[in-house]
C-alpha cells in the first residue's frame, strides 16, 4: 500500500484523458462558454469601461479579461476533475479503484495529474478563442511562463475538489460546492473587474480568495499588468497548491468506498 | 490450503450486528455459497474479506493473508465482481479490462495476452470494442467477471451475480461461473439470495440468516437432512400394490391418498425402477409416477423459520438495509 505507483498513475490519467475526449458535448459547451463572454460580456463592456488606475490607462477590457476567463476555466475545470470522485462513487466504479492493490496516494495523484491536463487543455481552447477576439501573447516565453501557472492554479483547485468529494456522500454536495465555493471563488477572484479602489470588506474577501492571486499572475504574464508583485503570487498560489494536494489525499485516504 | 478462513468473525454498525461470530472456511477450488437474504450479512462479509471495511473483532484469512495486517497481498490474491456495476461506461470492455491490468501493475504482453483469455471465456471478445454504455445487463456482468479474473487471483468473489438478469442471462452466467472455476481452478465465494442458483453452483453452501450462519453442507445433504423423497404412483389396484409391498423395510410409508399411491422412501429416483417391475410382473398397470424431493427452500425454511420471501420485508432487516445502503454510499 505504501508508495507511489507510477503505472497507476499513468492509468489514472490515460482513463481521464480518454473520457474527456469523447465527452464531446463537454468540449463543446468549455468552447462555448468562454466564447460568449467575450462576444457578450467583452465586447459589451468594452465601450464603456475605462480604467483609471495607474499603468491600465488606454487598456482595452476585452484584453482584460482574457486572463480572468482563463482563470474562471481553471477553476470550474479542474475542480469539476476533482468532484470527478462523486460520479465513480455514484456508478460504482470507486470500488473497483478502491481495492486495487494500490496506495490511495497513488490514485490521488492519477485524478489530479488527469485533471490538470484537461483543465490545462481548456485553458489553452480559450486563448485560442481569445486570438479571433485579437487577444495576442507576446512572445513563447510569455506562453510557457502562463502554462507554469494555470498547472499551479489546475492543481490546487484540483486538489481542492477531491477534497470536498472526499467528504461528501452522494451527487447532491455537487450543487452546493457550486454554488457555495465555486461561485464566490470565481466572482471574487478579480476576474472580471479590477482590484482597484474597492471598499475594503470587498478587498478583505478577494485577498483571501486563491484565485485573486492566480488570476493577477496570468495578468502580470499576458498583460504586464498586476495588483501585487508576480513573485507573491507565486509564493501563494505553491502554497496553496501544496496545502490542497495535502489536504485532497488526506480526505481521500480517509474516505469510505 | 485453505482460501478462506474466517473465525468468530464480528461487525457491529452503530450497536446493530450485521455480523454475528460466523466461522466458515473455503477450500481450493471450491464454489462455496452464502445463502440468505437482504441484509443477512452476506455483503458485509465480502466487504471485510477485500479489505474494503474492518472488522469489529474476529479473524479473517484470504489465501493465508490475514485481512487486517496484509491488506495488499489480500487484494494482489483476490477478484471482485460487485453486487452493483462497477464498470466506466464511457470505455470500452477491452479498455475497462486494461485499465484494471495495469491497477494491478500487469506488464503488457501478459496483459493482452490475458484480455483475450478472460474475454473469450466469456464471449466477449467480438464486442471488446464496443463502449461499456451499448453493452446489456448481461453482457456487464460477464465483463465484470472478466476482469475479476484479469490478475490472476487465487479467490474470486460474487456478490448476487445474477441480481435483477432475466431467467436465460442467469443461465448463461452459471455455465461461465461453471466453467472458469474449473478451468482457472479458482475458489469462488459467491453470495445469493437465489435457491436455484445455490443449487446449481455451489459444492457447500452456508445459510446465512440475521448475520449468523445457520448451517453448512453440500446442497444435497442439505436436501436430504429435510427427509426423505416422496413418490406418487398411479396404478390400477393400489390396494394390491399396497401388500406386494409389505416386506421391504426401505419403504417408511405407504398411504393411498385421492386415489394415488404415496411412498416415503430414500434415494427416490433408485426406487422407481424396482417399483415399475413390481407392478409390471403383478400385472399392475402403471399410469403415472411422480418423484418429488425436498428443495433447498424446504432446508431454508427449516433452519431459518421463514422463505427468504416473507423475509424481505420485515422491519429489522429494513434497518439494516438502510445502513448498508448509507455505508455503501
């Protein structure tokens, strides 16, 4: 039971792959979603919304909030692999992981390595999206500095949903995660409007809010724009990522099939 | 050796007994049956066995593995097939099978080499790739068996194997159950609440009733501790056969009864012949003879005061059905 197979990771993940692929009509709708909000939402603001504050004067919100969407996929993306648990737990197939002669570490890291590539794959569909709109990254090392961050923010919220599904009995947690953690998580991360010049419980609840840090870091890589410093972001979101993956494969190891 | 031992095995949930101090054993090679029903103990029992769920007290051994200290040589020397569906629909039955190989850390060439086994044994490999979610009620439940046999396991495990299939499915999954037992030489624990399906699988069956196990014994014996076989004969003087019958001390009893002649004897089916000469050299002429032998239903009603019928719906085992089905959530 003790250590990490790698084989069952592997197969862990190849499982997660393979379903993601031909839930089709889950790709399209993760195509669709992000598309709406820029057609909509990005080009509906986009005449009226001015930034005022220091270094975003000029800054077009569409710009804006291409990163925050990326964000927002993220987040419902990865902690949907997460809570992934639920529905093997509802159709029975936990079981048959479960008494696999397979440390529960092991499979905890099968579901959040699968999760992070399929989330981290969505993330990507939206910058692509984000190109019709005229959204352009810089240059590769921009790309590859955004990727770094959507696995630590995929990974943290993936963590995060094995968490809560961990604890949870049956398919009807869903709902509330959804609308208790997710929600609010999403609306104050800052995705969608600036940090700045906001009363200060609203500012008390984003600060405490992971995403806010890493939605500030896409930002900061795809924008050169950011609210706190890119190395702080950075410190918070490993540390949250780590305390996730910790607290996912402690519930995990506890739960009963 | 044995494949499984159990001794004064004990689960208790929430103060409730679902397990109360059973002891059994299962031999190599053996297709030993729990008989009971819902709610008797018999999935917590297999629960405890996989290593899925601990003990209150007692021991439990599977293939000399203790299932509280060797959790993982336990799993490594066991198959389950679940009472509910455990399959990922969304894949199709080769890669369900291949997922579970590689679970199970099987290097690749001894894992295809072994789909193909287990699949043509249970004739499936024609649809091994169709998806999991176009395959019947039956068809998962061959697959499932399948893949319970994939590593090699020394202890196979059937929870209810034909729990809500039609007549014909039931069927073709005992010929397979049948036939990987005695191919692969499998010990197999197999839990139903089925009598004719006790019957035709299992060499031992225990009645588990009210978490306690009752009795154990081969099906026949267990048929023939209910007394003995009863023939019918319809004959043209049963008076006459009546006295051509008096001298033969296997016969217990002889009635003539709405016009037909009744005997209580052993072994029936032996009899019959004997019988049917008798009357035959006596000019007797013979219409009919009917041979009617005691059921399993008739052992279980005996040991347990009740038909697993009148069972299903008595109060305390609604309780524990209810906890069963919240801890299996």
């Amino acid at each position: 039971m003790r250590g990490v197979s790698f084989q069952a990771i592997y197969v862990l993940w190849l499982r997660e792959l393979k379903t993601f692929i031909r839930a089709r009509s889950r790709i399209v709708g993760n195509i669709v979603q992000p598309f709406f909000f820029l057609a909509i939402l990005g080009v509906g603001f986009k005449s009226s919304m001015k930034f005022t504050a220091a270094g975003m004067q000029g800054l077009d919100y569409l710009q804006f909030l291409v990163p925050g969407l990326v964000g927002m996929s993220l987040l419902f993306s990865s902690m949907f692999a997460g809570l992934s648990i639920l529905w093997d737990r509802q159709f029975g197939f936990l079981r048959e992981i479960m008494v696999a002669p397979v440390s529960r570490l092991s499979l905890v890291l099968g579901r959040v390595a699968g999760g992070m590539t399929t989330t981290v794959l969505q993330a990507f569909s939206i910058l692509l999206i984000a190109h019709l709109f005229g959204f352009r990254l810089k240059g590769a090392l921009d790309l590859l500095l955004s990727a770094g961050f959507m696995l630590l923010i995929g990974t943290g919220f993936v963590g995060m949903g094995v968490a809560f599904a961990s604890k949870m009995e049956d398919m009807h947690g869903f709902q509330i995660v959804m609308n208790f953690i997710i929600m609010p998580i999403f609306f104050l991360s800052g995705a969608l409007f600036p940090l700045e010049g906001l009363p200060s419980w609203l500012s008390f609840l984003i600060y405490m809010d992971p995403l806010t840090y890493g939605v500030d870091a896409l930002r900061a890589v795809m924008l050169g724009i950011s609210h706190f410093p890119l190395i702080m972001d950075f410190a918070i979101l490993t540390f949250f990522c780590t305390v996730m993956l910790m607290v996912g494969a402690l519930f995990f190891s506890q739960c009963e099939v | 050796m044995q494949a499984i031992k159990v001794s004064n095995l004990v689960k208790e949930f929430d103060g409730l007994r679902a397990i109360d101090n059973i002891s059994f054993a299962v031999e190599e090679g053996e297709i030993f049956g729990m008989l009971g029903p819902n709610g008797a103990g018999k999935t917590t029992t297999i629960r405890i066995l996989s290593t899925t769920l601990k003990a209150t007290s007692g021991e439990a051994r599977v293939w000399g593995y203790d299932v509280a200290k060797k959790p993982d040589e336990v799993r490594r020397s066991i198959g389950i097939v679940f009472q509910d569906q455990a399959l990922d629909d969304r894949l199709t039955g080769m890669e369900n099978l291949d997922f579970h190989a590689r679970l199970y850390g099987m290097k690749k060439d001894l894992r295809k080499e072994r789909i193909k086994e287990v699949m043509d044994l249970v004739e499936l490999w024609e649809r091994r790739n169709t998806l999991v979610k176009y395959y019947s009620g039956g068809m998962c439940r061959r697959l499932e068996i399948a893949r319970g046999l994939m590593h090699y396991p020394r202890v196979l495990f059937l929870d209810e194997p034909t729990l809500g299939l039609d007549a014909q499915t039931r069927h073709t999954i005992w010929e397979h159950i049948k036939l990987l037992n005695k191919r692969e030489g499998i010990a197999i624990l197999l839990t139903t609440h089925y009598m004719d399906e006790a019957d035709a699988l299992c060499d031992r069956i225990g009645i588990i009733d009210r978490g306690k196990i009752l009795i154990i014994d081969e099906p026949d014996n267990l048929k023939n501790m209910m007394g003995k076989d009863l023939i019918s004969m319809k004959i043209s003087s049963p008076e006459k056969m009546i006295k051509l019958l008096s001298n033969f001390e296997w016969i217990k009893s002889k009635r003539i009864y709405d016009g037909l002649l009744h005997l209580e004897v052993n072994k029936g089916e032996e009899r019959i012949p004997f019988l049917i000469n008798l009357a035959q050299k006596n000019a007797l002429n013979v219409e009919l003879v009917s041979l009617r032998r005691p059921t399993l239903e008739d052992a279980f009603l005996h040991f347990t005061g009740r038909t697993i019928r009148e069972e299903e719906g008595s109060s305390r085992e609604r309780i524990s059905a209810r906890i069963r089905s919240r801890r299996r959530r």
